[in-house]
C-alpha cells in the first residue's frame, strides 16, 4: 500500500520560519535615473508592512498555491521525501516577475513539482493596499512527505 502523501505547504508558510531572502548587491547599489526601478523597489514579503496584514496575506497565499500542490506518484513509490526552497517574486497585481530554486531537496522530481506548483498558481493573489512595495520576494519551503 502507497502512504499518502503529507500536505504541509500551508502550514509551512505559516508555522515555519521562512527563508530569509537576501538582497542581492545590486539592490543595495542606488537606481541611476535609467535604472530599472522596480526592481529596486523588491522588498521581502515579511517586512511588506504591519505584521497581522502580511500574515493574513501568507495565509491567502498558502492557500492559493495548496490548490496546486502535487507529490509526484513516481516520487511517491520511490519513497522520495524533501524540501526545495523554492524563491520567487511578484507584483502587486500577483503576477510573477521571476522564480528559482534555492535550495535542491535531493530530488529532481520533487525540485521539479515544487517549482511547476508555483508556475501552475500564477497568477498568486493580489496583495492588499496596506502592504508597502511595487514588487515582493517570498522563499519558500515546499515540504513532499510520505506518513
């Protein structure tokens, strides 16, 4: 018998600490007056603003992209388990401005769900007025457990 899967992309979201996401140098270096802006603007999304509106964002969030959630059946009866952290980031409006893997769970199949999970969610829910910035970045843990 096949165990089920354990579904824990909500509670990652709310209950784990999430991956801090660093500011690459070149945001820390001030936008010329041709520079892209926007980019310039990309805050991480646990510092969007007050803390009970981001919560109440990372909820919605978490259960938007739970709707997308897939463990592989191959990874499933090979008896892969991980975690990729997936990081992305996104405009107001939800749409994605990019995306990648951070950190590999040590298996191509569940790298792989983690990251067409995202892309099969865009666009991701809009963020409300009371939360600063024009774009946002998120690193998340997609956990893929067998019970």
């Amino acid at each position: 018998m096949v165990a089920e899967p354990e579904t824990s992309i909500a509670t990652d979201i709310q209950t784990d600490s999430p991956v801090t996401e660093t500011a690459t140098s070149d945001a820390s270096e001030p936008a010329s007056e041709n520079g892209d802006a926007q980019s310039q603007s990309s805050v991480p999304l646990q510092s969007a603003g007050d803390p009970s509106a981001v919560d109440d964002y990372l909820a919605k969030l978490s259960r938007h992209l739970s709707r997308f959630y897939e463990y592989p059946r191959r990874a499933r009866r090979l008896g892969q388990e991980g975690a990729p952290v997936i990081t992305f980031e996104f405009r107001r409006d939800g749409s994605l401005v990019g995306h990648s893997l951070r950190k590999t769970s040590g298996h191509t199949l569940l790298d792989e769900a983690a990251l067409a999970m995202l892309e099969q969610a865009a666009p991701l829910p809009a963020v409300p007025a009371g939360m600063t910035g024009r774009t946002f970045r998120y690193a998340l843990p997609v956990r893929f457990s067998l019970r």
